[in-house]
C-alpha cells in the first residue's frame, strides 16, 4: 500500500462524519464532525485537507438495501462536486450501508446514550467508510472501483 493518510467523509443533510487514517494505512480515527450548514465550511475543509494531507478520499455511497443508489446520492454528488472545487485528489465512493447502524452500537456498548453520541455517530460512521475502503485497498489495489470524475 502506498504510503500516506486517507480522508473519509460521512455525508449527512446536518452533520459530516470525518475519519482519517494513519500514514501506513492500517488504522482509522475519527477526526471530527462538521456541521453542513456552517458559514465556514469550505475553510474547514481546506484546513482539514492541509492538516492531513491525504493521497486521497473516500466517501460514503447511500445505497438502499437492495444495492441500488439511494435518493440521498445527489446530495453526496454536489458535496464532492464542493471538495472537488477545494482539492484536486481523487474522490471514491464505498458502500456505506448501515454504518451508521453499526456506529450507533459500537457507541451504545461503550456507554453513550444517543444524545451523548449524536455528533460522534457521524465520525464513527465515517470511520467505518474509510476502514472499508483500507480493506479494498489492501486487497484489490484501490479504495474502490467507483471514483468520483
């Protein structure tokens, strides 16, 4: 695996679940949550992209159960059109069916109750996204087959 951290980004209508890796691309964190609605949003983002440096990013791809694309995927479309405008890496999509479900868990069994994780739920999630796209790295060579052009 090539060397340097990735970024993953959680899309939601109020909040953005952030996760970044370590340089060796073995771990993933979570990094923050944004608020969608921020007047500061693009600068957090440039700030976020300078403080980590990532090789490249990967977001999460609604999909309803069934594998097809969810109504939501339009929404995630313009805000990687919005990253896309800020950074020039590449930009893949990872299957994020019920991460937010299994973030909400991880959460749960460690003692938070829903209001305590509310915003902590979007970073696991994204966390879930960018260790997913780890694993396909290391197995197939590339995040992800789908990347944003």
């Amino acid at each position: 695996m090539e060397q340097g951290r990735r970024l993953a980004f959680d899309f939601g209508d109020v909040r953005i679940g952030v996760a970044a890796s370590d340089a060796s691309g073995i771990l993933a964190s979570p990094v923050a949550t944004l608020d969608t609605q921020s007047q500061t949003l693009d600068r957090d983002l440039s700030q976020l992209f300078e403080e980590i440096a990532p090789i490249y990013i990967v977001m999460g791809q609604p999909k309803n159960l069934s594998g097809n694309a969810s109504a939501k995927m339009e929404s995630v479309r313009l805000f990687a059109e919005r990253l896309r405008a800020l950074t020039p890496l590449p930009i893949y999509f990872v299957d994020e069916r019920l991460t937010t479900v299994s973030a909400a868990r991880v959460l749960k069994d460690s003692g938070k109750n829903s209001r305590e994780a509310r915003k902590e739920i979007d970073a696991m999630a994204a966390t879930a996204i960018l260790e997913s796209a780890l694993n396909n790295e290391r197995l197939q060579g590339a995040p992800s087959r789908e990347m944003y052009t």
